[in-house]
C-alpha cells in the first residue's frame, strides 16, 4: 500500500466491512478495501479499510462505534 494510504479499520466480518466502507463514503471519505481471507476457507483471514492520511483521523472517529 502507498505511504499516503493508512489502515484504519479491520475486520473478519464482510457485513462490518461494507458497513464501515458506506459511512466513509457517505463522509465523502475515499476507501480502499483489502481482502485477505483465503478464498478456499473464508473462515480464515482478515478485511481492511485504508483511507488516505490525511483522513485517517477523522475515519477512525465515524468507525469507533463499529469496532464493538
């Protein structure tokens, strides 16, 4: 991942993943979503949000109340 890009948001759960991808967007917050469950297992593995950095702070705020 760029340098401008941070990692604010992870998950195993996809629900939690478009949920926290639509309030970022609905922010005007662009999001890059990674995928890394195995694709033979999706039991295993993690999903990440990152947004550029200079929203990072801000995004990490909207999604506090998600991480519960």
């Amino acid at each position: 991942m760029e340098k401008e890009w941070k990692e604010v948001f992870m998950t195993v759960h996809e629900y939690k993943i478009e949920i926290a991808k639509d309030i970022l967007e609905n922010e005007g917050i662009s999001v890059v979503v990674m995928n890394q469950k195995d694709t033979a297992y999706k039991a295993f593995g993690e999903m990440y949000i990152y947004v550029q950095e200079e929203n990072a702070e801000r995004a990490v705020e909207l999604l506090k109340n998600l991480k519960n």
